[in-house]
C-alpha cells in the first residue's frame, strides 16, 4: 500500500507561479509511475503530466506545456509539479497520482492509477 499527500497549492494571480509537492509513504520501493491530474468543479478529472520512475522521462497535457513541470526525488519519495504562467483556467484541485510497477510513464488515464492522494487546491485570480 502506498499513500500519498500533496500541499503546495493556494491563491496565486495570473501569471504567478506555485510549486506542488507529493510525498509517497508505504511501500515507496516499488517502481512506479507518477502522474498529476486535476479536476475543476463541474469538469471531470483530466491528465496534467507524468513521469517515470527513474525521472528521465516525461509527458504533458497540451494546455500545459511549457509552463509546467514534473520532477521527482526518490530520495525523498517525492514528486513534484512547478507551475508557471498560471492562467485562470488551471483553477482545480490537483492530485497526484502513483502507477505501481510501472518503470516508463504512467498513463493519461485516471482510471489505470492505482494510488491518489487527496489534492491540493490550485485557484488562479484574473
């Protein structure tokens, strides 16, 4: 079993930047994937990015290229998300997400997850 607890989220403005962080706890050893999703009201949860378990390879969301990025220390069992040019529309709850047994990138769909962790709220003023 796996657990996994984001923070880092708040109230930025736009264009303002914010860095989210996800600590894996549990059986941290296994190899995984590690993925961000985020779920607006209303909207259904959509991929953000992924990468994989060595941290050498990664993968985004069109609407996100460029202004976010996906890291990971697995020193520190932790992943991380550093968002720049934050625009309205990245208002969502994010969360990260773990792909056991999974060396390369995790999948764009939430429904092949096998850990989430709760989220953290991202809201971007005009």
């Amino acid at each position: 079993q796996v657990s996994l607890v984001e923070s880092g989220g708040g109230l930025v403005q736009a264009g303002g930047s914010l860095r989210l962080s996800c600590v894996a706890s549990g059986r941290t050893s296994s190899r995984k994937a590690m993925g961000w999703f985020r779920q607006a009201p209303g909207s259904e949860r959509e991929f953000v990015a992924t990468i994989n378990w060595t941290g050498g390879a990664t993968y985004y969301a069109d609407s996100v290229k460029g202004r976010f990025t996906i890291s990971r220390d697995n020193a520190k069992n932790t992943v991380y998300l550093q968002m720049n040019s934050l625009k309205p529309e990245d208002t969502a709850v994010y969360y990260c997400a773990a792909d056991r047994g999974n060396a390369g990138l995790g999948p764009t769909s939430y429904g092949e997850y096998d850990y989430w962790g709760r989220g953290t709220q991202v809201t971007v003023s005009s």
